[in-house]
C-alpha cells in the first residue's frame, strides 16, 4: 500500500488552502493509499479531515512526546521525541512520495529534504505559498540544484497530483514471511 505524505504549513490557514488540503487527502484515501501528515494543525489537519471523511487510514508522525499536539484525524499518532524539523526528516523517509499543499518555512525544508532523499515531490501550485514559487525559484522550473538529482512534479489539481504520484511512485515490495 502507498504511503503518501502531505506537507504544507501549520497554523490557521485560509479557507481556500483548508479547502485544497482536504481534497488532497480525500483524493489520497479514495485511491486506497495511506495518507501521512506531520500530525498537528493547519494543512495537515485538513488533508486529515478529508482523508478521514473518505474512510482512510490517516498516520500522524508527531514532534515531542505527547499526543496533545495530534489533530482529532489521525488514527495511528507516532510520537517521535523529536522537534518539529526533525520530525520532519521521519515523514519524508516514512512517505513513498509526497505532495506539497501551500507551505511556509518548514514546508520548504521538508521539500529540501525530499529532494536530497530522491523522493518524488508533486506541488500543487494553486494552493498558495511556497507551492506557488517554487518553479520560479528552481533550476529549468524543476530541480533543486543543478545536479538534477529528481525532477519536482507539478499539479493543478488533487486528482491530477494523485494520478502523478501514482503512475511514478514506487510500489512497496509485498510483506514476506522470514
């Protein structure tokens, strides 16, 4: 099964990037994959919110050792004991891909740190903040530095975000029996 992260920042958020999280993460559960978050507030809570209205499974990869950060979505917290930018570093790992919704600061770290780990980052512009300038900013629109180690991928829409991700991404190889 897919694990696909979402990242994007925390916080009060517009309703407009309230809006675009949450169908991301609807879209994410309606195709059977498993959706990750950093746990907390803002896009994750509403990629969460969708997710979970669209009977997901929704994994929230925590910073501290508490869950009274965790939004009311998650199903599996992991608690981590680890500061935010840290914990950020586990839900890119954990994530077989990833898709950026708006983002601030730590959105863009975590993009960096997606990049440097080879994995696929899909962006969905439209949604405001980083995902916006990113292509702007990047070398030839698409890569991070120019030794063009993974192409960024950018989407307009969720639906078109999810059929990225899922026709690029690597499936994980089946559980086996030792």
């Amino acid at each position: 099964m897919r694990r696909i992260g979402v990242i994007g920042q925390s916080g009060d958020i517009p309703l407009e990037l309230q809006q675009a999280a949450e169908e991301v993460g609807r879209e994410i559960a309606l195709r059977g994959a498993i959706l990750l978050t950093g746990g907390t507030n803002g896009v994750m809570e509403w990629a969460s919110k969708g997710a979970k209205e669209a009977n997901g499974l929704v994994v929230g990869i925590l910073p501290g050792d508490t869950m009274d950060r965790a939004n009311q979505y998650i199903d599996i917290p992991i608690n981590t004991g680890l500061s935010f930018d840290y914990r950020s570093l586990i839900l890119v790992h954990s994530s077989d891909a990833l898709i950026m919704v708006g983002g601030g600061n730590g959105t863009l770290g975590e993009l960096s740190a997606a990049y440097l780990n080879l994995k696929l980052v899909v962006i969905l512009e439209p949604s405001g903040g980083w995902a916006k300038k990113v292509r702007t900013i990047a070398y030839e629109e698409a890569f991070l530095d120019e030794r063009k180690s993974i192409k960024l991928e950018y989407a307009q829409t969720a639906k078109e975000a999810l059929d990225i991700v899922l026709s690029r991404s690597v499936v994980p190889p089946p559980k086996t029996n030792y």
